[in-house]
C-alpha cells in the first residue's frame, strides 16, 4: 500500500518542469506562499469564531476553514512533488479538498436565505437614523409629558390651597401663610395682625333661601373681602361663614382700618336676596410673647366681643376681653 501511495510512475500530462531556475522560483516561491496563507487563514477563523460566541452559524465559518486548509494542502503537495512525484497522495488530498468543498458550497446555498436576513453596514446606519429619529420623538414626548405633569401639579396644588366655594385661599393655605408670618416674627420681630370675619346670621341666609344661594353669598362676600385688602394681604376661608385675613407690617391701628374698609364693602353688596348681609369683624396683633394658636384665639374672642355687642362691628382684641 505504501509502494502504491508513494509509486511517482503517474505523471499527469502537462506537469513537466523545465529545471529552470527562474521557473523553479515561481513555483516553489508562489506554492510555499500560498500554502503559508492557507495555513494561516484558517488558524484565525478558529480563533475568531472562538472569541464571537454571539455568531449563530459557526459551524460554516469553522468548514469553511477546513476548506481553506486542504487547498493549502494541495499546494504543499504540488511544492513537494517538485522533487518527489507524490502523485497518488495529491490526488487524495485534492479528492478531500473536493468533497470538503462541494460540501461547504451546498451548506453556503443553503443558508443563503437566512445569511440574506444578516442586515448590511448600509442598513444598520439607516436603523441607526431611525433609532435616533424615534429617540429624539420619544425625547420629545417625555418633555412634553413632563411639562403636562408640571402644570398638572400646579394645577393640584392651586385646586389644594384655593377654597373651591369661594375662590381664595384654603384653611391650609392660609394657615401655613399665618406659620410663615409668625416665624418672621420670631426671627426678625415682623409685626402683623390678623382679622377673624363672620358673615352675621349667615344660618337665616341658608334656612330661607338655600345653600346654592348661600355659596353665591360666601363667593360675593370673599370677593369683596379680597378687593378691600391689599396686594400683600392674605385672604383665607377660615371655616363655613368665616375667613381668615393675614395683615403683614400691619399694627392693630392699621388693621382696624382696613377692617372698617372690609365691614363697610359687605355692608354696600347688592346681592340678589331681599336680606342683607352684614359681618362682624375681630382683630388680634401680633405681640412679643404669644404664640400663633393666642393669635387665632384672641381674634377669635373679638369676634365674639363684636357679635355680642350687636354685629356689624370692628372689634379689636384686648385682655380685658377675657
């Protein structure tokens, strides 16, 4: 068997050389070549499918670098035949070479369809516009749904701080005013009085002529409250027929008048109901000493002072009141 595999008698037609040397060069030189690319080709493949394990058909690339390498074999085959008529041995290799290669050719064909779906360098760049393209409107999107959540939440805090009946401050509201003005106070002796209003016999208003009618005579009188104060004052709705108004910089001097101010406007509404409206006014000033909940109460108990001494009244705050 090995005479046989060795017999050099074949000698195929036209593969004769001249010993020439300049011949002898091309030959050996372009196979030794060619059989050192095809040594290496295969070699990095290997190495590449090795370090990409994210590649789905690995099993191609690796025959395909046994391709490459049996026709590197049948160069060096042809290389050493130059001196050694191995023959049989390169008609072995290049029938492997052949098998190895119909093989690849048919797995290549029949992959084709699926190797096709493999997007090009010219369509990951236009996916790569669109996925800027939809990025930039989804960008837009989220600022435009944060702006929306912006103004909703203002929205929420101006529904949470505004009375819904009468339009102006919430009890909330116009007691962290009230903490806000008392801490100034503390901190750099700001004086402020407050005023407690009570709509007088607002209960009649209610009995007689309904509480939808009642809500349009709180919003009237909460209106002209609002109007008769200053830029810097603070109107709230206290609670039910009383509100709440915030004097900041204001001594009880300055706080009676701007109440007889409020006392008159109620006094002059032209309102749709045959009753008139009146109120009854109680003022408190900040003073060294007294705590936020003294202020309330002191005003509260001018209020009182007021009523019982016939309504439709100023009444200012002292501790004989008591």
């Amino acid at each position: 068997m090995l005479d046989i595999i060795t017999d050099g008698s074949l000698m195929p037609h036209g593969h004769c050389l001249l010993w020439r040397w300049d011949l002898l060069f091309l030959h050996v030189v372009g196979d030794f070549l060619t059989v050192l690319a095809y040594g290496l080709i295969p070699f990095a493949i290997v190495y590449f499918v090795y370090k990409r394990t994210d590649i789905k058909f690995n099993w191609l690339i690796v025959l395909f670098a046994g391709f490459i390498a049996f026709c590197g074999m049948t160069h060096l085959v042809g290389l050493i035949n130059v001196w050694h008529g191995y023959y049989f041995i390169e008609g072995i290799v290049k029938f492997l070479t052949g098998i190895i290669s119909i093989t690849t050719a048919y797995m290549l064909w029949r992959l084709m369809p699926q190797l096709l779906t493999i997007p090009s360098l010219e369509m990951l760049q236009q996916r790569n516009v669109e996925l800027e393209r939809v990025k930039k409107e989804l960008e837009d999107i989220n600022k435009t749904l944060e702006e929306k959540v912006k103004l909703r939440t203002i929205e929420l805090e101006i529904q949470a701080n505004t009375d819904p009946v009468t339009g102006i401050e919430s009890r909330h509201a116009i007691m962290e005013i009230l903490e806000n003005n008392f801490n100034h106070h503390t901190r750099y002796n700001r004086i402020f009085s407050v005023l407690m209003i009570d709509i007088d016999h607002f209960k009649q208003v209610n009995d007689n002529f309904g509480h939808q009618t009642g809500d349009k005579i709180l919003y009237a009188v909460a209106q002209c409250i609002k109007q008769s104060c200053r830029l810097t004052d603070y109107v709230g709705r206290y609670g039910g027929e009383e509100f709440l108004v915030i004097l900041p910089e204001t001594d009880s001097i300055g706080a009676q008048y701007l109440a007889e101010r409020i006392r008159t406007c109620v006094a002059e509404l032209e309102l749709s109901i045959a009753q008139r409206v009146t109120c009854s006014i109680g003022i408190s000033s900040m003073q060294k000493g007294l705590i936020q909940a003294t202020v309330i109460k002191n005003a509260d108990e001018a209020l009182y002072q007021a009523k019982r001494t016939g309504r439709n009244r100023v009444k200012v705050y002292t501790p004989s009141d008591e």
